[in-house]
C-alpha cells in the first residue's frame, strides 16, 4: 500500500515491526554498558598501586642505603678526628697538661683527657689518654657517631735528662784550669722533692773534650761520657731541637727578656731566635733557648738550662766571668763549632732548679704498640 513494506518485506529487512518509531527503546547492549569495563577499572587501579608500592619500597631501598652510607662515612671521620685529636694533645700539651681538652677537628669535635697510671720516678709518669670523635653529617639529621681511641703515653717531666752538666752535641771543647764544670749536686736535700744524685761533669757527641790544664771538671768517676754522635745525644737527653726551635712551639717570652722581679717560683721559656748577647743586666731563669750563637760578656748569671746553637766568649768583653746553676747544652746547630771554657767559667750543677725549669717543658712520649679502639 502507498510506500510502505509488507509485513513478509519487514521480516526480510530485519526491521523491528514494534519499535521502529523514534524515541522507541532498544532491547541490544550499548558499548558503555559492557560489564567488563569494572573489571578493567579494577584491574588498571591494583597496577597503579603496585607501581607505587613498588615505587616506594624501592625508594625506601635507597633511603635505607644512603643512610647506611652515610653512617659508615660518618663513623669512619668519627674515628679519624678521635686519633687526630691524641696526636693533637700528645704534641701540644707542653709544661703543665691540661686534665681534658676539646679539639675542633674535620668539623666535629675530639675530647681528649688524660688518666694518671703511675709515677715510674722523679723524671717521668704513666699516663692512659682517652680520646672521643665525635661527628654529625651536618646533611641528615640524627645522633651523632662516636667513636673512642686510648693509648699509653709516658710524661717526660723535664726538659732532657739529667746526665751531664754541660753537653756538647757537636764540635771540641777546650777546658781551661781556670774554669770549673761540676756535675755534683749543689742542691740541699730538702730543697725540692727530687731525690740528690750527682752527674757527669760533661757529655761529648761527635768532639773530643781536651784539659788545657789543672783540674777543672768534678763529678762522678769518669768525669765525661763519650756517647759518639750528635744523634745518639739528642736521644739520651730527650731533646727535639726542630720542635724547640720552631715558631709552632708555644713559649713565654720571645726575643724579649722576663721582668727582672720574677716571682722566687716562676721559670718560664725564653727563645732567642739568631745570635744573642748576654751580660750583667740580663736577667731571667728558667730556661734559655737560642737558636743561634749564645755571646756571653761578664758577670753574666742564669739559673736553669741552657740549650743554645752555640756558646762562645764574647771577645770584646774582655775576660768573661758568669755563672749558670743548672745545666748547659750547646753544639745544637750541628755546625761542628768548638766551645771554651775558660776565665772562671762556672757551671754548677742543681737538680731542683733544673728539675724546676726543664718541667716548662715536660711533655708526653707515646708508647709503641699500645693504641686501640674501644668497641
């Protein structure tokens, strides 16, 4: 009929003969409305929060790694600031030692303090050193590391040994019979703690010491001990003339001369730096280094020791008279120059006033094979 279609022609077609109208429902699924599309949703969600659980445990991985690293590193300068700071103490501690120092090391901080063991004798006391590191990465936030170092060590409470009255590290000393070297004690026995003991008159290293005449050395028999070398002196006296000479080691006064009122008590360090002359009106005690040539006019006096390059007469004085009670070591330059000792020179032995002035100087000497760690 008209333009339209058979029943048997809609059937062929496929048209729906019931809701072909517009705004008609249809009875077939839209794409949207795919009931699998949920269990993709799903899916794509637990694959993001696995990739971000992965991500940040590898992330807590790396953390936990550096902070590892970063504690090992720390521990290590922990360690080396706390054996930086013995070696600090052990070389800086001169004269009368401080119980417990701090240290600013590699930017963290050493604490070191010295433990009295025992006293071997008049001369020298056993002490235990402890020293703690101490160091914060100043990057991450945390305890600091710590880590603690001990050592024995051997305080030398003189400058040098007590061996001789005068000593010639280097060059021939000439003795005349008008001078006089004793190595007797002239101290009283109650005049310090230190027990009496009476010394060689002089010491030689390399140089030979020749009697022009009379008998102007005094001590035990024999008189002079002939130790051999400059070295083997230096090391039986204690002395480290490099250090004593350098404008590192700390002194009281330097090119200038002490005050002539010093206290009964007081026996600082003097460094002359270069040649130096002396007469009457030098005063001080203590004890005396001068790098150079030690010139000595009359009436010169000094009590305590002596420790010059070298020691001459001071020609343009004149005859030369002085005194010095304690001890006397010269030759230190290593030039070979010869000494002499003449015109009432005197060198008078006493163990309290070269006790009193070489302990400005004491220091510690580190025992071999005795450093650890604390774990």
């Amino acid at each position: 009929m008209g333009g339209g279609y058979s029943f048997e022609e809609q059937q062929l077609s496929g048209r729906d003969t019931h809701n072909s109208g517009p705004g008609a429902a249809h009875t077939g699924l839209e794409v949207g409305d795919d009931p699998r599309g949920g269990f993709v949703l799903m899916l794509v969600v637990l694959l993001l929060f696995g990739i971000g659980v992965a991500g940040a445990a590898g992330y807590q991985v790396v953390f936990n790694e550096t902070l590892l690293s970063v504690h090992a590193k720390e521990t290590q300068t922990a360690l080396s600031i706390a054996r930086a700071g013995l070696r600090s103490y052990i070389g800086k501690q001169i004269g009368v030692h401080d119980t417990i120092v701090i240290y600013s090391i590699e930017g963290g901080d050493a604490v070191v303090s010295a433990r009295l063991v025992a006293e071997i004798d008049d001369y020298q006391t056993l002490y235990l050193l402890e020293s703690e590191g101490v160091y914060t990465d100043p990057t991450f936030t945390g305890s600091a590391a710590r880590r603690t170092v001990y050592q024995y060590a051997v305080k030398r409470e003189v400058a040098l040994d007590h061996l001789a009255a005068f000593t010639q590290v280097t060059g021939d000393v000439y003795v005349d019979s008008d001078a006089d070297v004793d190595g007797n004690d002239d101290a009283g026995g109650g005049e310090c703690e230190q027990t009496s003991v009476d010394i060689y008159a002089a010491m030689m290293g390399t140089g030979t010491l020749d009697i022009q005449s009379g008998n102007p050395l005094h001590g035990p028999d024999p008189e002079v001990l002939n130790v051999g070398s400059e070295a083997a002196v230096l090391d039986s006296l204690g002395i480290d003339w490099d250090l004593l000479t350098s404008t590192d080691f700390p002194v009281d006064y330097e090119d200038t001369w002490p005050s002539c009122a010093l206290p009964a008590d007081s026996f600082p360090v003097t460094r002359r730096n270069g040649n130096t002359v002396v007469n009457s009106s030098t005063c001080g005690r203590g004890v005396l280094i001068v790098t150079g040539r030690l010139w000595i006019c009359d009436e010169f006096s000094w009590d305590g020791v002596i420790l010059a390059g070298r020691l001459s007469q001071a020609w343009w004085c004149g005859d030369v008279d002085y005194t010095i009670n304690g001890l006397v070591v010269t030759g230190l330059n290593g030039a070979g120059d010869d000494t002499y000792l003449d015109d009432d020179h005197e060198i008078q032995f006493d163990r309290c006033i070269a006790f009193k002035a070489g302990k400005r100087l004491s220091h510690f000497q580190p025992m071999g094979s005795t450093w650890w760690e604390a774990m």
